[in-house]
C-alpha cells in the first residue's frame, strides 16, 4: 500500500518545507520535509526536488507501516499512521500500545492512541497536538484540515 496525496498533504502542511539546508533543533541538517540523510551546511533544493525526495523518504515509512501492522487498513488509517511514523518514527510505532490495538483491531481505541504522543520533554507541544488530532481525524476516514 503507498500514501494518498490526501495524507501527503496532511505531512506536508505540517512538516513545512525549507529549501535551504538549516540545523533543526536535535543540530541535525535538514531540508525539505524534513529530509536528514546526506544533508550538509549550504544544500539548496528546488520546490521539485523537495517534493520528489518527500515521495522517496515515504517509500521507506510505508514499507515500517506495512511490515508492522498485520491486518488490513483502510486508505485512510494507513495515511495517518504512514504520518505518525514520518514523525514518530518506526521503533516508536513498533513498541506502541497504538500497534498493538491496531493489530488486536481495536480500531476505536487508535485515535485515543495517535493523540497520546503530543508531548517533548514530558510537556504537551501544540503543534504536536494538532499534528496527533489531525492523524486520529485521518485514521477515522474524517477530514483533518
């Protein structure tokens, strides 16, 4: 299964894109959507190669997504949790009570879990909160924007 446009758009609105490479707050250069790997100091990239190296990353958070859940999702559901993993990451996803209400099923328990994560530093961030209320509307089949 690959992500919609409709979840690529909720990971774009997001993540913002900076096409000049700059230190995020972890001083890890960064470009694009959040693009870290091969990244130095004075990389420029163009609208398309941000775009075109968003779709690549993806690949890889699709093919976590995939090989962690093991029943069938919905379009939806796998474009809010492909989201949640881009930000989250995999080992995260991986030792979730989130996953393991997904694989038991338990599909009502999930947008309760997604919003659990809205946190840095043990304090609540807003931009996290809405990030996690957007990807639990998602998972649901709702509108998130």
């Amino acid at each position: 299964m690959n992500i919609s446009d409709n979840g690529i758009d909720l990971i774009k609105a997001f993540e913002g894109c900076e096409l000049e490479a700059y230190q995020c707050s972890a001083d890890v250069w960064t470009i694009g959507y959040g693009h870290t790997r091969g990244v130095s100091e004075g990389d420029v990239y163009s609208q398309e190669d941000a775009d075109i190296t968003l779709r690549k990353d993806l690949e890889e958070f699709e093919s976590y997504v995939s090989d962690l859940v093991t029943i069938p999702l919905t379009q939806y559901q796998f474009d809010a949790l492909v989201s949640w993993t881009f930000n989250l990451g995999p080992t995260n996803l991986g030792e979730s009570t989130m996953l393991t209400r997904i694989n038991d099923s338990k599909f009502l328990d999930v947008p309760y879990e997604i919003q659990r994560w809205n946190k840095a530093g043990g304090k609540v961030v807003a931009g996290l909160a809405r990030r996690r209320a957007a990807e639990a509307k998602l998972f649901q089949g709702q509108s998130w924007s």
